[in-house]
C-alpha cells in the first residue's frame, strides 16, 4: 500500500466518522449516543484494518515482498536470455562438453 493510499483512506476514515457524528442528531439520535457510535464505527473500522495488515503479514502479501518477487522474476528472465544467448554462441562440441561438465557436477 503507498503513502497515498495510506492517506486516502485516513481522510475516508475520518470523513465517516464526522459524517455519523454531524448526522445523527439529523435522524433522532442524542449527541452522547451519536459519538458513542461514531466512535464504535471508527474502532471498528481501524481494527479491520490492522487484522487486514496482520493478515497480509502472515500470508507474504506485502507491498516490498509483492515488489521483490517481480523484481526478482524480471531479473532472472533477462539472466536466462543472456545464458541462452551465450550458450546458443558456442560450437556444438563446445555444447555438449558444457553439458557433459554439468551432469557430472550437478548442483548441490
């Protein structure tokens, strides 16, 4: 989640807040009442929020590992190209000994 996302939803979050607060003594509701729920309504929403980060937390779903997996996914496709390139270059007999070395030294 960026920066402004983060704010967005703050301004959103408060905008609901003083909106049911503003609004409830409009549909009958006594100030006490209407604070008391506008304020259950921001604690709500804020909890949800911090369980959806914890969540995202658990599962490896945050913004920095989402990033470094497509970062990661780039890098080893033009590391690949490279490879495929160089190993296309060689003779044939040159293949086939870069082969005959790598069965006989698998990687660990």
């Amino acid at each position: 989640m960026t920066k402004g996302k983060v704010l967005q939803i703050g301004i959103i979050i408060s905008l609901i807040g003083l909106i049911s607060y503003k609004f409830a003594p409009k549909i009958g509701i006594d100030n006490f009442s209407g604070s008391t729920i506008s304020s259950c309504i921001l604690i709500i929403i804020i909890v949800t929020w911090v369980l959806s980060y914890f969540f995202r937390v658990v599962n490896g779903k945050m913004t920095f590992m989402e990033q470094r997996k497509r970062y990661r996914k780039k890098y080893e496709k033009v590391i690949n190209d490279k490879l495929e390139t160089k190993f296309n270059a060689l003779s044939k007999e040159e293949q086939e000994k870069l082969m005959e070395d790598l069965e006989k030294h698998p990687k660990v």
